[in-house]
C-alpha cells in the first residue's frame, strides 16, 4: 500500500496498476485504478489526484471503473486524465468529465518533405504560420462568419469548412467520428457563448495549445506506420493541438451553472461539488449533450481551418501546392468530450457515455468506429510532449476495448503549476534553451514560454511506456520538434 499525506488509499496489483478499493471511502459506488510506473506515482500523489479518481466513483449510474491515465493530474472536479463510463440510461452526464476545454485534441498532418528540405527553411515557415494562425487568448481568426453560418459550424463541425474550401474531402475520412459530432443543437446554446466564439475560428489560443513542426525520429511499429503513411525516418509532420476556444470554456460554465441546481433538484449527494451532473435522461443532461456537441463541432472546424493555413504556408515557403507536398492528414482526435459507446461490462454489451477528460479514445483493430482505411491495424492515437523533447503517434488495441473503454492516455501531464514553472527559469533562457536544441519558436506571449518549458512536465516516453506496459496503446513512431508554435 501507498500512503499520501491524507490517506491510505492504493493497492499495488502489479508493476503499472494500482486499485483504489470502494471501501476507501464510503461513498464509492466502485473501485477506482490509476495507470502509473513508481516514478509517475510519486508525482501523481504529489497533487492529490487520486482523491479525484475515488470522488468520481460516487457518480449515479458509474459502470466499471473510475479510472486515470499515467498522466492523471488535479483537475476541475475530474482529474485531467480521467475516465468513467455512466449507464446511458439510468446514469449521469458531469459537464467536469469532459473539461472547459471541450473537445480539445490533436491534428496530424504528415508531409513527402525531409527534415534536410525543411530545416534551412524553418525560421520562414514558422514566420510564415505564426502570421496566419492567429495565437493567444482571445486571438481572432482570420474567417468571419455570420450568424447563420457560425450556426452550420455547430452543427457541421469540419464538413462546414470543407464544403467552403478550408480543406479536402479526404480530411473527413481521416478523422475521428468523420469530423463531426451528431446531436447538436445550437438553440442550447447560450448568446454569450455565441458571442464568444464567432471570431475564433481558425485561431490556436494559449496555454499549452502548439503548432510544431516536427520530425519522425523513430519508428517502432513498422506496418502501423506504413498504414498512417509515416513513410521514414527523417520525414517532416506537422501537430495540431487546440480545442473550442471561448466557445467552449463559455458553454462549459453555462451548462455547470445549471448542474449545480440539478443535483439539488434530482437529490444527486456528491463529495465534490465540482462534479455537478444530471441524470442522462434529463432536460439539463440532454441540453448539456447537444451543446457539448456543439462545442465539439466547434473544435474540429477549428482545427480543420488551422490545418488550411498550415498548407497555405508551405505552399508560400516552397513554392508548390500542398498536395505536391504530400500535406496529407493522419488523423483528428478529441481528448476532451463524452462520447455514447457500446462496450462490453461484466460480459454483457451495455450502451454507456463514455467521459474522456484528458484522455484519448484508442479502439483496436476492425472495430466500425475507426476510420475504414485504418481499421486493420487500429485507431491512430495522437499523444503531444512537451515543445522541447518530443510526441508520439500510437494506435489503440484490443486490451483497451477490454479495461479501459477503449481508452489511452492524452500527453505528459503537468509536473508543476505555471507559477512555480515560471519562477524555476526566465523566459529568455528557455527560449535559449530551445535555440541549443535546433528548435525554432514564436510565440505571441513571452511569459508564457516559462510556463510551457519541458521541465514543467513530466516525460511522455514515460508515460506512453505506461500504456504500453498494460497493452491500452502501443507505440508506431516518435517526433521531435523543429518548429514552435505558441499563443
């Protein structure tokens, strides 16, 4: 057993599993488990996630597990690398199992270019997107839409800006639920909320949010990565990590403030007040899931519209259409969202609204929800580092669909808060740092780049070894950044 400066709360099952058992606290409706080596451990109980993961668990309606990802870490109410599953019927939808942040997640772009062909260019490329994609909180993007059209956004997701040339048709075929999410509804969608994002699309925001450039250092899967056209070593990628922007934060907050009177309301008891829900069956769970959906749309046309001015400045920088180029997508994956899923409990198929707060949907291979040209080898699973070591492409399996609801890990996890990031080293050498590395970076707010150093995070190899160890996801290749994006 592992004790944390509060409680006694895990149990060593093996090398990378550690069981928080119902009877920890009495309003445990089942076990909770984290996925974590020692090392990662000590981290982890460093913040108290834990004690999350065993609130979740008082959930109405919670099917398996409550269950965290090695990169687990304080959340709002959920840990961010938190996974639970609530009966679609008689369960709950918790606006704090899917984040502010709804729908954030990751775009992968590939391309026919070698980091020798990129890298005496890389400063002007770099200048190059850093002028088209705007960065930074409250950063506007360079689309206007009207009213009715921000409307067909909300309820077309990425398809809206395809169908009016932000994109190729193939996009869709290459991402996740084909770039769109059914079910929204833009009239449960408030006018703040509205206001908030109709000049954002097409706009990266701050925080941890990048665009890189980045270089396939390593191959390790080599038949999944000849299915995700990551053709050598050497070659030149770009990722895309961004979600809905004031959109989201705002339909977020919304939807809690509502929540907070539905438990009282539905006689919901909870340990954490920030785990507001309602019964899925409700009208306040049915508007947070339309919205939400809208949100999620949101977020995919963001990305969709930022994946457009990417090929536009390499079509500056090198002269040639982008298609010439081989700026082809991999894929699109949320890691913030609810999603309704059928997956097996207790031998039996149950349908379930499956939250993901900081963690990635990673199905195995010939499951119908991956996309067709993918479907023998497995979802790819986008996994973001930090600006300064590296990324990973993964695919899901079969073992996820079995003990995570087919779920995987969504990054490193922050080590330290933004404050302490900032007090550990200056700006300016980080951004020296970075120099010394080969990395390239703009970014819109200077204070930020402490706040983002790699020493604020914990190491993605070690977490993706995690997921591996378990069999929930498993390494195809590498990739390091040459160029940086920030807000």
């Amino acid at each position: 057993m592992v004790e944390t400066d509060t409680h006694k709360l895990l149990h060593k099952l093996d090398d990378h599993r550690w069981l928080i058992p119902k009877s920890a606290r009495p309003w445990m409706r089942t076990d909770g488990i984290i996925y974590a080596s020692e090392t990662l451990l000590q981290h982890i109980l460093a913040d108290k996630a834990p004690e999350q993961v065993a609130n979740v668990a008082a959930l109405p309606g919670i099917v398996g597990r409550s269950m965290a990802m090695p990169d687990i870490h304080w959340g709002y109410g959920f840990a961010i690398g938190g996974v639970a599953a609530t009966d679609a019927e008689t369960g709950v939808i918790s606006p704090g199992g899917v984040g502010f942040d709804i729908n954030c997640g990751v775009r992968l772009l590939r391309t026919d270019l070698s980091e020798t062909e990129v890298k005496p260019k890389i400063k002007e490329l770099v200048d190059q997107i850093f002028r088209d994609v705007p960065t930074g909180f409250g950063g506007h993007g360079q689309i206007t839409l009207d009213a009715s059209d921000l409307k067909k956004v909300l309820t077309e997701g990425a398809r809206w800006m395809i169908e009016n040339e932000y994109g190729w048709e193939e996009d869709l075929d290459r991402s996740e639920q084909q770039g769109h999410v059914e079910g929204a509804d833009p009239d449960a969608v408030t006018k703040r909320a509205m206001e908030r994002g109709k000049p954002q699309i097409g706009s990266l925001g701050s925080g941890n949010h990048f665009l890189e450039i980045q270089v396939v250092d390593h191959i390790y899967d080599e038949v999944a990565a000849h299915a995700f056209e990551i053709d050598r070593v050497g070659q030149i990628c770009v990722m895309i990590h961004t979600g809905s922007r004031g959109f989201g934060h705002q339909t977020c907050q919304d939807n809690l403030d509502e929540m907070q009177s539905a438990i009282k309301r539905y006689d919901i008891e909870l340990p954490d007040r920030q785990l507001a829900c309602a019964p899925v069956k409700s009208p306040e769970g049915q508007r947070y899931l339309t919205a939400m959906a809208c949100a999620a749309n949101f977020a995919l046309a963001n990305r969709q519209a930022i994946a457009h001015w990417v090929r536009e400045a390499f079509k500056k920088v090198f002269k040639s259409q982008a298609k010439k180029l081989g700026i082809r997508q991999v894929y699109d994956v949320a890691h913030n969202i609810a999603k309704y899923e059928t997956h097996v409990v207790d031998g039996k198929e149950r349908r379930v609204w499956v939250h993901r707060k900081g963690a990635t949907r990673a199905f195995g291979p010939g499951n119908p929800a991956v996309a067709a040209r993918y479907r023998h080898v497995g979802q790819p699973v986008l996994i973001p580092g930090d600006m300064g070591r590296y990324s990973y492409l993964l695919v899901g399996t079969e073992q996820a669909m079995r003990e995570t609801f087919g779920s995987t890990c969504h990054g490193a996890g922050r080590l330290m808060s933004r404050n302490k990031a900032k007090q550990t080293m200056a700006s300016s050498d980080v951004s020296k740092w970075m120099q010394e590395q080969g990395i390239y970076m703009r970014a819109k707010d200077k204070g930020l780049i402490a706040e983002e150093a790699s020493y604020a995070y914990k190491d993605v190899a070690d977490v993706v070894e995690v997921c591996e160890a378990v069999g929930i996801s498993r390494r195809v290749a590498r990739l390091r950044p040459i160029g940086v994006v920030k807000g």
